[in-house]
C-alpha cells in the first residue's frame, strides 16, 4: 500500500507550527520521529492531507528539570534521548530504563516519545510509565 497524497510543511518556529495546525485543524498531523505516523499512514490505518514537520524547530529535545513542575521531555526527545539523559539516569532511573526496553535501538534514535503519546496507543507494558512522566 502507498501513502496518500499530502502537503508537507516544514516551520522554522513554533509559532509557525501552531498557526499551521490551528489553520488547518484535525486535518493536520504532526511529524518529529515518523516510527508510529508513516507505517499507520502506509497500511491505510491513519489518513492526512497535511503533514507538520517539528524537524527544523530547535530546543525540542531537551530534556530538564522544572522545579515545581517536574521533569519536562520535549516533543522531539527521542527515546535514546531518554536512555543516555543524565538527569534520567540519576534522578528517575525508572524513566531511562522504560524507554530503553521500548524498542530497538533503530527506533529508539529515531521514535520520540510524543509521537507515541500523541497517538495515545501502545501495547507494550512500559509505555504507560513514560506517558504518566511526560
């Protein structure tokens, strides 16, 4: 199966990203690690007309502690970005194991963890953990 058409846009900002989602509402979807939207959209199980890219937003993937607030993962944060995180590994140790049984490495580099949040679906028995975290 194929991927239907759709248009791609690639913001610079977040400011951009939100006016092209609250433009274009739920017909847009929006792309940072692809490892759970593109297969869904390959096998027909997920159809768009409009794809936002977070690639060119910078400080996406940060990782940091907000006193008050707690741990704040960003949108692009892969899940090695979680694994190899030193705030993760000494302060929520839990967090950084989760997402290292999540997946190969191979989708780990590239899957975030909003992606999978976004979708709000997965069956594998660690994913709740990172979704009460985020």
């Amino acid at each position: 199966m194929y991927i239907q058409d759709f248009d791609y846009y690639r913001p610079a900002t977040l400011k951009e990203a939100s006016k092209l989602l609250a433009k274009y509402g739920d017909q847009a979807k929006v792309l940072a690690g692809g490892t759970d939207l593109l297969p869904k959209m390959k096998n027909g199980m997920l159809s768009t007309t409009i794809l936002v890219s977070l690639k060119n937003i910078s400080n996406l993937s940060e990782i940091e502690y907000v006193q008050g607030k707690g741990v704040v993962i960003g949108a692009k944060a892969t899940h090695n970005d979680l694994v190899n995180s030193s705030l993760l590994q000494e302060r929520f140790p839990s967090i950084s194991e989760a997402a290292h049984v999540l997946a190969n490495n191979q989708v780990r580099n590239m899957g975030t963890v909003r992606g999978k949040r976004g979708r709000r679906r997965s069956n594998h028995p660690h994913y709740g953990l990172l979704c009460q975290c985020h």
